[in-house]
C-alpha cells in the first residue's frame, strides 16, 4: 500500500532560495580553484589496477602452445553471446599437442556485443581466457570489431601456468601403466 | 535627411498597416502590426516624443502584440479560413472609416501648423505632470476598464475550461459500458 | 594625441556615429564569442576539469609560450568560430523558410541596438564636466533599453514558430511567456531608482549617465551605491534579469533536458551561432544596465568616484588627466565590472539546477512581482516622508508597517504565495 | 513389452520410499521406482538390453514383511500396528531385483547413499576427467551422478591408470578406453539387439578394456546405437566428435525417412545448422534404436546438389515467375501428375486434390529394398500407406512408371508434373522426357530437374513441419527443425498454388486449417489434427486396406499380415 511520506516543511532561508544559491555558490567557487582532477586521457594513461577486465583474450601456456580445448564453456556462459567458437580436432602431426586431442578451428569474440562482465574467464575450465590490461578497442567496420584467434593469441600472449595439467597427461601416456 | 527618414518610417508604417488587413495568414498580419509600431516609434522619435515612441515599443510591441503572436500559434489558424466580408464588416468599416476622417479632421483644426510657435520637446516631467493631474481622472478610468476587462476574461476563460468537468456529460460517459 | 582628437572632431557627425557604432559591435561580437570560451573554462574548472586545451594551430606552434594560450584554449574558441561559419548550414525541408532565416536575425537586432543607450564609460572635460561615453544620449536611455530588449522575444517566438516541430514550438511558447512575465518585475524594481533620482525641482530623467552619476556624488549618502540604498531592488532586477536573458535556472525556452534544444533545436552553423552571440549580448547589456543602476557605473568603488581618480591622477602626472586616458581607465573599470558579472552569470549556471516552468511562472508572478511592488510602494512612501521632511512620526508608521508586512508574509510557515 | 493392460491378478504392491504402488509382477524396483517419480541412478541397466547388475551404482536398501519362521504369521509392529518390515543389512541392486508382493525399498537411505558415493569414488579414480573436451558432457551419466554422489575431490593420489584414447572401434565409432566404466550396454547391445556379436572386455582389474573381437569390426548398420547407451562419453560418433557441445542443440521430434518403418528420431541443430540425428523412444515402432544410416541423412540439407533457386528452362528466375510458368503448362491440359511416396500425408492431399483439379489419376513410384528385419523394411518409402490414406492412390504402386511411358510414348501427354521423384529413376528415358514438358518440384539436382521446363525447389523433411504413415498404419507427426534455404517456398504453399491455377480452388496451406479439411475430408482420419497428435503417434484404422499385398517383411514392431508377399515385389 502506498503511503504518504510527510515532508518537512522548508524554513525561512531555504524559502528565500537566496541564501542556498548563496551558500551553493560558495561551493562551486571554492571548486573552482581546486587542482584538476581529471587524467588528461591520450597524454596520461591511466594506471590500470591489478584485476581490471579489460578486452578478454586467449592466452599460450610458457610453452607457446595454444591452451584452449574448445570447451566451448565461455561461449555458453558468456549473457551478450559475443563469443563464437568452432571446434576441431587437433592433427595427430602436433606431437605436443596431439594428446589434447580438442582446439579452436576459429574462436571469434566480438567486441561490439561483449559487455566485459569476466564470466569468460571465471568459467573457463583450463584458464585460458583471461580479461587482460587492453581497455581501448578500436575499428572502423563491424567486421573489424571481431577479434578472431590470431588477435586474442597477439592480445592475449603468454601467462604462467601454474598447472601443467597436460604436460602431467603426456607424461603419464609416455610412462604407460607405471602401476601394478 | 529629415524628411526622408519621415518618408521612410511614414511608408513604412501605413504599408504594413495595409498588409495587417489584408494579408490572409494571421501571423504574417500579427508581424506586419509589429512592423507598423515600429514605423510609428519611428515617426514619434521624428517629433522628440522619444519618450512615447519607447512606451509604445515596451508596451505594444513587446508585451502586446507578442501576446498576440502567442495566442495565434496556439491556436494554430490556417490562413484563408476567415469569413466572407459580410453586412455587419461592411457597417463597421463604413463607421471606422467615418469616425477616422472627424477624427483626422478634429486633429488637424486644433493642431497648429509646423513650425509655428513654442515646440518645445516634451520632457519625461511634462508627461508625468500631465498625467498625475490633468489626466488623472482618464487614467484611472481606463485603468479599471482595463482591470474589469481582466477579471472577465479570466471569468469567461474558466466557465469554459470547467463546464466539462460538472456537466451531465462526463456522468454519462463513466457509466457508458 | 591632440591631433587624434582634432581629426576625430574634423569628421561628419554622421560618420562620427557609424564608426562610434562599429567600435561598438566590434567589440561586442568577440566578446559574445570569447565569453562561450570562457563559460567552458569557468565550468570545467567548477567541476575539476581542465576545459578546452588542445587546439593548436601547427603554424604557430613554435611560438615560445604557446603552450600557455594553448591550455587556455584560446584556439578553440577561433576553431569553434570557423566551425560555426563553415560547417553545413542545414536548412529543414519542413520549416517556414522566410520567417526561420528571420529569427536569428531579429535576435541580434535588439541585442546590438540596445547598447546605443548604453554608457560605457566617462571622461573629464576640459571644463572638469564628467561626460559620459555614449552613443545616443537620449534622455529615457533605461526606456529605450527596455522597450528595445523587449523586441528580443520575436526572435524566440518566430524560430519557435518557423521550425515547425514540437520541441522548438514549446521552447517559444515558454520563452515569450516567461519574458512578458518578467519584464513586469524587472521594470517595476528599477523604479525606485528612479524616484530616488528625480528629486522634487531637478529634471526629469530616466537617463542612466545620470544614475551613474547621482552614485558619484560626494559625502556618505551621496557617494553610497544603489545596491547598498534598495537592495531588494536590486536582487528583484538581478533575478529577472537571468530570467529575461533565459540564463539557468531560467533557460526554460532552451531545456535541453525536456524538449533537445528548445527553440534552437533545428538551427545549425552560424543561424545557431547568431542566438548564441545574441545570448551573451544580452547578457552583457543587461548586466551594464545593472552595473549603471546599482553599482556605480564606472566609479572604481563606492564613495571613490571616477572624478576621485582623476585628481590623484592628476596629483602625480597632468598627461594622465587627458580626456583618452580617462575615458579608457573608466572604460575599463566598467568592462571589467560588465566581465565580472558576466561570470557571476556562469557562476550561477553551473551552480543552480534548472527549476521547472511551473516554479518559473510561481516565482515571477506570485513572489517577484509582489516584492517589487512593495519595494515600490516602500520607497515612494520613504522618498515622500523624506522630500516633504514630514517627521519621525511618519517614519515610524513606515517602520511599522513593513514590518508587518514582512511578518505577513513570512511568519505563517504555511506555503501560502507571498501577498 | 505387452500393448495390452495388465490384469490386477499380475500386480504386485510394494513400496518405494514410502509410497505403495501396484506394479506388474516382474517388474524391477528402478522401474517401479520411475513410476513414483523417483530416479535410481544407474549405468549398466538399459531397459531395452538384458540385466547385468555390473555397475553397482542403483544400489537400494530393501526389505520384506516380517513373518514368524514357525507359524508363518505377520510379526507387527506394536508402535505401528502395521506389519514388522525385515530390512535386509545389506544393500540391493535395483536392476535385478524384481517387485514382489510387500516389497520395501528405500532409496536415498544414508545406506543407499553411501553405497553409491563409495561406487562413484571408485569409478572416478581412473576417471580422466577431461569433461572440456569430451563430447558426452552435458549428457553424461557419470557427470550427472557425479554432481550428487562424488565428492568433489579426490583421494586417489596415485597415477591414474593411462589407456588409449581414440581407438577406432569401427568406420563411425571411436573409442575412448580411459572413459569407459565398464557396463558392458554396448557389448549386449551388439549380441541382443543387433545380433552382431564383435565386443568384449579382454584384460583384468584396471587393466580391463573394451576391444572388438579380432579380425572384426564394429560396423553393422546399428553399430552408433552404441553410442547412444554409452552412459559416458567412451564410445564417441566419428561423424559427430568434436563438433558441437550438446547443450547449444535444439532437440526437434522426427521421422526417419528411410523406409515405411517410420523410425522415431530427435533431430539436433544449432542455429539452422543440423549436427545430429537420435532415435527417439517409441516402444511401438522402434524402442530406443536407429540404423547408422538414417543418421546421415541431416546431410542432404547442407549437399552441394541441393535445388535452391526456381528455374524456367534451366535459367534460375523469381519464384512467382516460376509458379507463374507451371500454371500456364497445368492451364494447358493433357497432364500427368507423378507423386511421391516421400511426400508428407499433406502434400498427398494436395497433390491428390491437383489431380482431382487436372482430372486425372496420380501415380505413385515404390522403392523396394533389402529389409534387414529390424528397423529398415523393405518399402523405402516412408508414406506409402498416406498415400492409400488420403485416396492419391487406390492401388500399390508399382517401381515403373510403365503405363505414364507409355502414354507420353502415345501423346496423350503434354505435360508431366513430379512431386519430388526422379522420373528416369522411375523408368523414363530421357526421350521420353524431351517429349513433354516437365515441372518438377524436388529438393536436390537429378537427371529430372536437369531436363525439367520448370523446377520448383522444395524442402526436406528437416525443414518442414507434417506427418507420415507408417507400416502399421501409425500416423506420425515431424516438425520442423532448421528453416529452408532463403527463397524456398514450403511446399503446402507451392502445392496450394498449383491446385489454384489449375482450377481446384483456394486451399489452406497452413498446417492448422489444412487439417481441418482433412479431417472432413477423410474417413479415417475424422476428429484428428496435426497439432494434437501425440509424440508416439496414432495408430489408425487399417482395415479398409487389410487385404493390399504389402511387400515389407517383419520388422523389430511388425508383423505382416498374412498375404502372399510377392505379388507386388
């Protein structure tokens, strides 16, 4: 049920108005010789803090190889549906990482719908999407405002792998059965 | 020189006067009335009465016909939808036009020729000395007349404005189906 | 310097004028401009922001110092000007064409026309006769700037009109009742100026030369500007006066907020750059009426009179009492005073939001209009208790009854309208 | 499974969690279970394939009435007043117990329970665990039953167990041996429903792996049903493999078109692109199989011979313009229509109402094969029997089109409109088709469009909603699952314009409304519509078509009728 919020009723000076422009306007004077507080963008740029989601990008494990399996988590999770993904199998004729079996044919985020929320990055089961530094996208048609794998790899570039979740799987294949 | 400007403003001023009448679109008519005064500040400047020659820019001009100009966009009237000239036009111009030449005639005996005589500029003084004294009677008529003509407009304007909200009408349509 | 003055004399009195005339929009037209640039910077300041500050033109950028103009933006404002003439004049296809070209126009008509009666300044004579610097001395000067400046509401109501859309149509329909509305406040508040002025005996006057110079006369009273004798005139007049010149919070006819641009929406280039000019024209005369009637003209300060300073000018060199010399120092003290209430305008903008229309009609009508009857009603009373020497009684009656009326109309906390 | 409703004296009672319920006897507790809505986990159970109890996850605790030894008189329960339940201190497979009567299960006891997450613990600790590429995530029974049952992390620090990982099982099945959990659904599948007896385990412990026996292969024409049961993602579908996760598919109900068995199936796409095709279960028809080969058939959707532009002459144009040429040929007269036994029961009507327009009588090709005895029959066409049905034909077809030729060879024949069938197929000589003029409306490139005056494009069965008839007279409805090719036509509309410009009226060609008039129109059908035609189909009156030599053999749900089978052959 709606109710009636009484309000208090104004006292002199406020119905007067002046004496509010007045003090107001002291306001906005004694702003008017404090420093600047804007960063002057292109010259300055601005320190980015550690967490910042900028453009989402695929990044290499140390040994420059391609760690997205294509699981194509991001692309089911990801609410502007900018990412697209289409999966293939990895030719047996990469030996380091033909026991990954699974990677990207073509992985393309477009840039003009995603809307930088980072669920990419905490869904992604082999972590390698990250929201990196990049804040500034740029690009004269529609089609260049659709980073394709080249351009999220050259955005992306290489991140520690604290895991080794593959390399543990070849050595394990390479071992056979070490039990029994 | 002088008598050019007076030309100017003279031509001026009757021309947009004709174009108020006869033009078919009231806001072209309402501009040409502006143009008129204009002309007609001009020609009291000619005569030093610069003091009535900005009275009727302050007034006519710029209170005046701007309501009017208001009104007419409000209203949104399309130009050539105005009646015919009838009987009663007809009456009202022979008697305006009747009543313009006695007046013109009145002015012209009690008026002495230019350039005879004490034509002394008229002061800001002479006027408000006038004013308070020997026309004060007329000023204060005009005044209340004025003051009457307010109040029953604004009288008129609600009668109109409220009817619809007590009349049997709206009764009718809450209860149509 | 004498050989200036004697070619001066030696030229047609008509010419003379026209050249009078052009210094004058000469300066205005910059002005108007310089004062868009200076609204930008004063805002941004406001709000710890730079402002402007990029524009340099590569040919000049190796002038040592540049930088400085440069960070003051003074290019942008010679880019925004070369914007305005060469950018697409776009011409709507659904307008009433003579009447939109118009508008512009009849917006700088008044706004130029005014400052004929306007005194800018002042020089001392041989005879030590302080003559103002004006182009028409008519002896209604306040008349004629009001009865001119009224025109400037054509030009809002005709663009409004003439663009045929919805926006700009409410933005004139606004803007004409919002002027006629306070013109009636603002002429009533200078009123006791006037009264006070015309002593019984003296000439009549409406001249504003002359309130500058009732306000540099000498002694207490004599050398007391206006602001400090009816201060509530004053505010009435410095309220309307942002009301008539549509400046927030008044700028209902603009509201960019509720109706994209008001009565400008359509206009483009240099049409649109013609309202922008006539604004800050407006500004400027308005506050050089304000400055005329209530702040000593351009005395350099209260009970110190221009013709204080040319004695002690005197006092240390007699080349400095040269008329020129004169004219130009009061010149400046009275632009400079004209400037500064021009920022106190921008001051008020990005200090006061915009009220609604109903508040602007309520004020004006319901409080402005009232106080400034009262005040008239008040100094008449004062002024005829005063001249007639009719005594303490008198005064006392006087006393009592404004206070009453104050307590009337601001004891009961009641929101009921003022009178 | 018996169609028939059981007699009471075969129901049991028992009680699940609670709840009483009257099942047939022989019934098992995860199938009583279902029928109170509770879901006993599961992997090596397929209610299709014989009962192993080899996995250990539908583990139940269970109990009986109580009776003394002695006497053989209830023992109640003084706190109840209800019978004493005896309640067995070890758990149950449910797969393998049967109902009795006064059965007790509980289900989600903390026994019950615990059992499952030990069970689940340890199918977990050889478990790769590579859910981001594996193709069954998102419809994996060991996902799934891990979410509730597993505990998240593991306890098992040692070196997980490493088995190859694509072994190639068959031309389309890959085997991922590390994901298998061992419940043999493949292995009695291949035995018990295909009868092609290739799987086995080979090796102990964790050792254990799935193989084909040597020298053979997994490649009967059932061989991806396998894949299908595979409660993890160890059996994978070449053709599918890495394609596309399960979960951006759109499931939309089907028909398999390949013979008149009329094979339920799911067909799966993602933004009008096909990436699968599934049986659907219908006890009635097909139960929960497919034949691999009706699984490839999403693929003449996207074939590179697919018809999609109309064409006048062989010169693609508009597709008024096209229409506009047919009607001019059907104005004409002296024409023949040849219709289709692929054609849905709708365009059957309006096809037969073409011809009732053109006064004359349509023809019909039949397609005979090889029936396999199981899902694919003998007569390829998958409506033959909606063709009787709507009266396009009175008699079965015969696989040439002898007496057309033989008119065209007379002249009697001007024009010869295919609905959808290769007339040279259908034995025409290409001098014969010079001869007439042919309008063909058809959805891929043939010898027929090539030599066609007018071609009309149509769409696939994938691309528009209908129904078909099937051998057992079951009427069955499809939908559609991905749009047709930008400027085709559905084919109701196309067919509803030919009949107007060939005199026969203004028919609807929205689904709805068309079945109004078919519903009117035909006996058998009176009273059904499209729309409320349930998912396992409506099995309509056959009997006005009893004595038609039919030439299919037995199917998996299908018995012939007992009339001699070579007559029409």
């Amino acid at each position: 049920m709606a109710y009636v919020v009484e309000r208090k009723s104004l006292s002199l000076s406020e119905r007067l108005y002046l004496p509010q422009i007045v003090a107001g306007m002291k306001v906005t004077l004694k702003h008017l010789f404090k420093p600047n507080v804007t960063l002057e963008y292109p010259d300055v740029r601005p320190a980015i803090p550690p967490g910042y989601r900028g453009v989402p990008t695929l990044v290499k494990d140390p040994n420059g190889r391609e760690k997205c399996v294509s699981c194509q988590l991001c692309e089911f999770v990801c609410p502007p549906k900018a990412i697209r993904i289409t999966p293939g199998e990895v030719p047996a004729n990469q030996p380091d990482r033909a026991h990954v079996e699974k990677g990207p044919q073509a992985f393309d985020i477009d840039m003009l719908r995603c809307i930088y929320c980072g669920l990419c990055q905490e869904v992604c089961p082999e972590e390698a999407i990250f929201l990196q530094n990049t804040f500034s996208m740029t690009g004269y048609t529609r089609a260049e405002m659709v980073n394709d794998k080249a351009k999220l790899y050259e955005l992306g570039g290489t991140l520690p792998d604290q895991h080794f979740k593959w390399d543990k799987k070849k050595a394990a294949e390479e071992r056979g059965n070490p039990h029994h | 020189m002088a008598d050019f400007v007076f030309y100017t403003f003279a031509l001026l001023t009757l021309g947009s006067a004709l174009a108020v009448v006869l033009n078919k679109d009231a806001v072209n008519a309402a501009l040409c009335l502006l143009l008129s005064l204009v002309g007609l500040a001009g020609l009291f400047v000619l005569l030093d009465a610069a003091l009535l020659a900005f009275v009727l820019l302050l007034v006519y001009a710029g209170a005046v016909v701007a309501l009017f100009l208001f009104i007419i966009m409000l209203l949104d009237t399309t130009p050539g939808a105005q009646k015919p000239f009838g009987k009663l036009s007809a009456a009202a111009a022979v008697l305006g036009g009747a009543l313009l030449v006695v007046g013109a005639h009145t002015v012209g005996i009690n008026t002495p020729a230019t350039g005879s005589a004490a034509h002394v500029a008229p002061s800001l003084k002479n006027y408000a000395e006038l004013l308070f004294t020997t026309y004060l009677l007329p000023v204060q008529i005009v005044g209340f007349m004025l003051l009457i003509a307010m109040l029953g407009v604004i009288v008129l304007s609600k009668r109109f404005s409220e009817a619809p909200e007590t009349g049997v009408g709206r009764l009718e349509a809450g209860k149509a189906p | 310097m004498t050989a200036i003055v004697e070619l001066w004399n030696s030229l047609h009195p008509m010419l003379q004028a026209v050249i009078k005339g052009l210094a004058v929009i000469g300066v205005i037209f910059p002005l108007g401009g310089a004062s868009s640039l200076v609204e930008r910077k004063v805002s941004a300041w406001m709000q710890g922001r730079p402002g402007p500050n990029r524009a340099l033109p590569f040919w000049v950028a190796w002038v040592p110092g540049i930088s400085l103009l440069q960070r003051l933006g003074v290019f942008h404002l010679l880019a925004d000007g070369g914007k305005m003439f060469f950018k697409e004049d776009s011409l709507p296809g659904h307008v009433n064409k003579f009447y939109f070209l118009l508008a512009p126009v009849v917006a700088m008509i008044p706004a130029l026309t005014t400052v004929t009666a306007v005194p800018l300044g002042a020089y001392v004579d041989e005879a030590g006769r302080v003559v103002p610097l004006i182009l028409a001395n008519v002896d209604i000067g306040l008349l004629a700037v009001f009865a001119v400046s009224s025109l400037g509401v054509y030009a809002l109501i005709l663009a409004g009109w003439a663009s045929n859309s919805k926006y700009p149509f409410l933005g004139g329909v606004r803007a004409s009742a919002q002027l006629i509305s306070y013109e009636l406040s603002m002429t009533l508040s200078v009123i006791p100026v006037f009264l006070w002025i015309n002593v019984p005996g003296g000439e009549g006057t409406l001249s504003l030369a002359k309130a500058v110079e009732f306000q540099s006369q000498p002694g207490f009273l004599g050398g007391m500007w206006f602001i400090f004798i009816m201060p509530i005139a004053a505010i009435v007049f410095l309220v309307s006066l942002f009301a008539e010149t549509n400046r927030l919070p008044f700028d209902m006819a603009e509201g960019e907020a509720d109706l994209v641009g008001g009565f400008h929406t359509e206009y483009g280039a240099m049409k649109w750059g013609l309202f922008f000019v006539a604004e800050y024209a407006h500004m400027m005369i308005g506050s050089a009426v304000f400055i005329l009637l209530f702040f000593g003209g351009w005395n350099p300060l209260p009970w110190i009179p221009l013709s204080l300073v040319v004695g002690w000018l005197g006092a240390v060199s007699p080349v400095l009492t040269h008329p020129i010399i004169v004219g130009l120092l009061s010149l400046g003290i009275f632009v400079g005073k004209v400037l500064f209430m021009i920022f106190v305008f921008m001051w008020v903008r990005w200090t006061v939001p915009r009220f609604r229309y109903d508040q602007v009609m309520k004020m004006g009508w319901q409080k402005l209009l009232p106080l400034a009857i009262g005040n008239l009603l008040f100094y008449a009373a004062a002024i005829a208790i005063r001249d007639l020497q009719l005594g303490v009684a008198y005064w006392a009656a006087l006393a009592v009854v404004t206070v009453a009326a104050t307590w009337a109309i601001f004891a009961n906390p009641l929101q009921k309208p003022a009178l | 499974m018996s169609s028939a409703p059981a007699k009471p004296a075969d129901l049991v009672t028992v009680n699940i969690d609670g709840k009483e319920i009257a099942v047939p006897k022989g019934t098992n507790v995860i199938e009583a279970a279902k029928l109170v809505g509770v879901e006993i986990p599961h992997y090596c159970y397929h209610p299709k394939l014989s009962i192993v109890g080899n996995c250990r996850m539908c583990l139940i605790e269970m109990g009986m009435p109580a009776v003394d030894p002695a006497t053989k008189a209830p023992v109640m329960d003084a706190a109840t007043g209800k019978q004493k339940i005896n309640w067995i201190p070890r758990p149950q497979i449910g797969c393998g117990t049967n109902a009795s009567p006064g059965l007790h299960v509980k289900t989600s006891s903390p026994m019950a329970r615990e059992a499952r997450e030990g069970v689940t613990e340890f199918l977990l600790i050889n478990h790769p665990l590579d859910c981001p590429i594996c193709d069954q995530a998102g419809e994996c029974k060991l996902q799934e039953h891990s979410t509730a049952y597993g505990r998240g992390y593991s306890r098992f620090i040692e070196q997980k167990n490493v088995k190859p990982k694509r072994t190639q099982l068959g031309p389309r099945v890959t085997l991922d041996d590390e994901r298998c959990i061992l419940c043999s659904r493949c292995i009695r599948f291949s035995k018990e429903i295909a009868k092609d007896d290739v799987l086995g385990f080979i090796d102990r412990g964790s050792y254990s792996t799935l193989t084909c026996y040597p020298g053979k292969q997994l490649e009967n024409n059932y061989s991806l049903n396998t894949v299908d049961i595979c409660p993890v993602g160890a059996l994978t579908s070449t053709d599918f493999r890495f394609k596309m996760r399960v979960w951006f598919l759109k499931q939309t109900p089907s028909i398999d078109t390949e013979s008149s068995v009329g094979v339920n199936t799911e067909v799966w796409s993602r933004e009008g692109v096909l990436y699968r095709i599934t049986p659907r279960r219908n006890d009635a028809v097909n139960d929960t199989w497919l034949a691999d080969s009706g699984r490839m058939l999403y693929k003449q959707v996207k074939a590179d011979d697919r018809l999609l532009a109309p064409a006048i002459g062989g010169n693609s144009t508009g597709g008024d313009m096209a229409l506009k040429a047919a009607a001019d040929l059907l104005k004409a007269g002296s024409v023949a229509v040849v219709s289709s036994g692929r054609s849905s029961l709708e365009e059957q009507f309006l096809t037969k109402k073409l011809a009732d327009a053109l006064k004359t009588q349509a023809s019909l090709v039949s397609r005979v094969g090889q029936g396999d005895r199981l899902l694919i029959s003998s007569d390829r066409n998958p409506n033959v029997r909606g063709a009787l049905v709507t009266g396009l034909i009175s008699a079965l077809p015969s696989q040439k089109l002898a007496g057309l030729a033989a008119d065209i060879d007379a002249g009697k024949v001007k024009t010869v409109i295919s609905v959808g069938e290769d007339l040279t197929a259908a034995g025409l000589t290409a001098a014969q088709l010079a001869k007439v003029s042919v309008i063909y409306l058809g959805t891929h490139n043939n010898a027929t469009s090539a030599a066609a005056k007018v071609v009309i494009p149509t769409l696939t069965v994938f691309e528009k909603s209908g129904s078909f008839v099937n051998q057992q007279f079951r009427l069955q409805k499809f939908a559609k699952a991905v749009p047709g090719p930008a400027g085709v036509n559905d084919d109701l509309v196309t067919l509803a314009e030919l009949v107007a410009a060939a005199g026969g009226g203004i028919l609807p060609f929205a689904l709805g409304q068309l079945w109004t008039q078919i519903a009117a129109e035909t006996k058998v059908l009176a009273g059904l519509s499209h729309a409320a035609l349930p998912a396992t189909g409506h099995l309509l009156d056959a009997s006005a078509w009893a004595g038609l030599p039919f030439c299919e053999g037995e199917t998996l749900h299908f018995k012939p009728a007992a009339v001699p089978a070579a007559v029409n052959a």
